[in-house]
C-alpha cells in the first residue's frame, strides 16, 4: 500500500512486435514510437534478429540498459 502523503508511481510497460529492422524507416519509427510512449520498460519482439539488427538496437537503446535472448 501506498502511505499517506507518498503519490503513487506507475509503471508502463509495452511490449511491440518490430517485424525486422533492416528499414532505416522501420528503426525511425521504432525510436519514435519508444520516446513518445515514455516507458519504462519495453519488450521488442523479432523472431529473425540478425547482427545489422543488433546493432539497431543498441543504437535505438542508447542511454537504456538492453538486452535480448536468442
């Protein structure tokens, strides 16, 4: 429970299903979309990630911490 005096502070958590970041265009609204929902935690799916597209992320998550599973 939250103690008299003390605002409560949510969580946003949203999870996205990028299909591919190989598209300039794809990261730009990827990045987009991430500052705009100002989350605090965020799970992107791929079921294909190559190296191109680890390096993407890392360059989208710049200033975040980001991991992923293979």
């Amino acid at each position: 429970s939250v103690g008299a005096g003390h605002p409560r502070k949510w969580m946003k958590i949203v999870t996205w299903n990028v299909k591919g970041l190989g598209l300039p265009s794809r990261r730009r609204r990827l990045r987009q979309g991430l500052s705009r929902l100002k989350a605090s935690v965020v799970a992107l799916q791929e079921t294909k990630l190559g190296q191109t597209d680890k390096i993407s992320l890392k360059m989208i998550a710049r200033g975040h911490n980001a991991w992923w599973a293979e």
